[in-house]
C-alpha cells in the first residue's frame, strides 16, 4: 500500500472546507464528502454535494437534522433517494427547521451511489487500505479537540465508541510526530490545519486513537452507465445534438 | 507565574478575538461571563504549548468562548449504533503482503 495517501492533491475532495456552524450534523457533512469523492473517484467529477438536502430531507428515523446522525444511514437514504443535489441547487442554511425542498430530480443533475459497506472494525492496516482506495467516513471521540491547532494528535480521547462523524480524506507520517490519519472536518478552515486534523495512526488498540477504526463507513459506486450521464459527457451530448440540428437546418 | 498573562493582557486578547469571530453578547453580563470561559481556555491551551513534547499544538479559534459541555452538546452529535456496521465487507480486509 502507498506510504502516504492525500486525496486533496488527486482532486477527490471539494477545496472548500465546510463549516456546519451551530448545527450538530457533522453527519451529513461525512456523508456528503464520501460521496463527491467516490463520484470523483469513479466519474472524473468533482462536484459540491447537499449536506442540506441530507440534514431537511433524510429524518425521522436514524437521522435527526441538526440534533445528530450518522454518515451510514444518510448512504441508504441517498440510495433510496435516487441520489442527492448539488449545494448549488440546495444551499445549506445551517439550521433544519425547513421541511425537504421538492426537487425535480429529473432536471437536475444528481449524483448517485449503489451502496454501502463497512471496513472491518478495529483494523487500522484494513483502514488503511480502504483510504488507499477513496475516502472513508469514521466516527472519532472528538471533545477534546474543540482547540487542536496543528500536528499529530495524540491527546486525550473523550470516550470509547466516538461522538462527531468526519472524513478520513489520507495518511502519512511525520518525522517528529510518526504515522496520521488525514482527517477532513466541518468546523470550517479556522480549526484545526486548514479545517483539517491529523490523528495519530497504528495506535495501540485495535479501535485505533479516539475510536477511529470503530465503524468505518464507506458508499459504493459502481463504473456504470450512469457516468454516461455525468455533467460534462451530458454537456458534450448536448452540443453534439444541436451542431446536427444546425447542420440539418442548413 | 511571570509567564502567565496578567488581566489587562488577557482583556486585549478577547476584545481581539470577539473581533475576529464576530461575537456580540446580548444577556447584560454574558460578556463579562464568557470572558472568564474565555480566560480559561487561554490559560488550558499555554500551559499545554508550553511543554516542548507535545505532538500537536492548541489554539484559540471559534470555540474558545464555550464550555467544554457546552462544545460538546452543540458540535458532537455523531452517532453510531452497532446495527449500522451488521453488513461488515471483506472488500477492504488487509492481507499480509496486499499491494
């Protein structure tokens, strides 16, 4: 497996770092960058998905909006939801008091995935080689790093089983610090290195540090025709058609 | 100890930081009531940059103002229940030697 992983510098993840602001759906924000780097990944797109749609539309039964949730059922609510919109179409807002927006889904471009699975548990060397293939969601134990600023964080963990949902985005390793996870967070580019922190890596227990090989999440997509509808061969098409038009007219 | 920040100090630094983070107090007194929260978590974060063996450092940022409860309650809301990792996948399972 590569010794170091950066999906930033292969272009499967969004530049922008996202802030969720008052709003407790880390969850979605995982999820929502599982899936524009898988579709990346598979597709050559790089696009900014909903978190919005996610936190409005997928409730009532694992996920609860801003009150909390988890980046696997928002993966079965993509599926069943035939795919989910850019932040472009739905824009967070930052609060989850609006009820799910009806979007026409056949008119707007929509990225879709076939499923979900999950990496074996308390396995870094496994962790590792699912990171090796895309980025993957992790629940880590994360109270203790309200303040973390830069390096490799191997400090106190807040408990066993994780509390905040994130994406695991590469590794590496430090030659003062040693081996990290890459971690992409959605407390904005203030915190953190640039929104994002480095987690130590092949700790000591199985669940790895603060719980991060605990229930590793990944969504699944599949090199179909679907890509055959992705924006740029769909604007290609396009453009294909009304130059035969025009030349039919003539 | 001469290191640590006397009041005044601590005050510029907090006027800054409301600044930079765009916090105004509404409540008569929360001001005053954050700034204690705030003077805290600055005292927490140079005790622990001050030791060179540290492996990351800590930093004032969005957060500083808030209780460490208070932190919690509103920012941590991932949830994973064991039922949502059933369907464990061998597709990443790492053997000795997988390249």
């Amino acid at each position: 497996l590569p010794d170091e992983v950066d999906w930033r510098e292969r272009g499967a993840v969004v530049p922008r770092v996202k802030a969720q602001g008052d709003c407790g759906g880390c969850w979605a924000f995982a999820a929502v960058g599982a899936v524009e780097g898988i579709n990346q990944i598979t597709t050559g797109e790089l696009i900014s998905l909903s978190e919005q749609e996610l936190l409005d539309c997928d409730r009532g039964t694992d996920n609860f909006g801003c009150t909390g949730g988890g980046a696997v059922w928002a993966f079965d609510f993509i599926i069943k939801n035939d795919g989910i919109v850019s932040d472009e179409v739905y824009p967070y807002s930052g609060n989850d008091t609006a009820a799910c927006k009806a979007i026409e889904m056949t008119t707007t471009r929509v990225v879709t995935i076939n499923g979900r699975e999950v990496v074996p548990e308390n396995d870094e060397m496994s962790l590792k080689k699912a990171v090796a293939h895309q980025p993957i969601t992790v629940m880590i134990s994360a109270a203790n790093m309200s303040d973390y600023k830069s390096g490799v964080y191997k400090g106190p963990c807040s408990n066993l089983w994780g509390d905040h949902n994130v994406l695991i985005v590469g590794y590496g390793t430090s030659p003062d610090e040693g081996d990290y996870w890459l971690i992409r967070n959605s407390w904005g580019p203030g915190w953190g290195e640039g929104g994002y922190l480095r987690l130590q890596r092949n700790f000591n227990e199985p669940t790895g540090k603060c719980a991060v090989a605990l229930a590793p999440v990944y969504p699944i997509k599949s090199n179909s025709s679907s890509n055959l509808l992705s924006p740029s061969v769909f604007k290609l098409v396009l453009l294909l058609a009304f130059q035969l038009i025009s030349l039919a007219l003539l | 100890t001469d290191s640590q920040r006397n009041e005044a100090e601590v005050r510029t630094m907090y006027e800054q930081w409301l600044v930079k983070n765009g916090k105004n107090y509404n409540g008569l007194g929360e001001k005053e009531r954050r700034f204690k929260i705030f003077a805290d978590n600055l005292k927490s974060i140079e005790e622990h940059n001050s030791d060179p063996n540290q492996s990351y450092q800590r930093g004032l940022n969005q957060f500083s103002d808030l209780t460490a409860d208070e932190f919690r309650s509103t920012y941590l809301r991932g949830k994973v229940e064991k039922k949502s990792v059933s369907d464990v996948e061998e597709r990443y399972k790492y053997k000795e030697g997988d390249v």
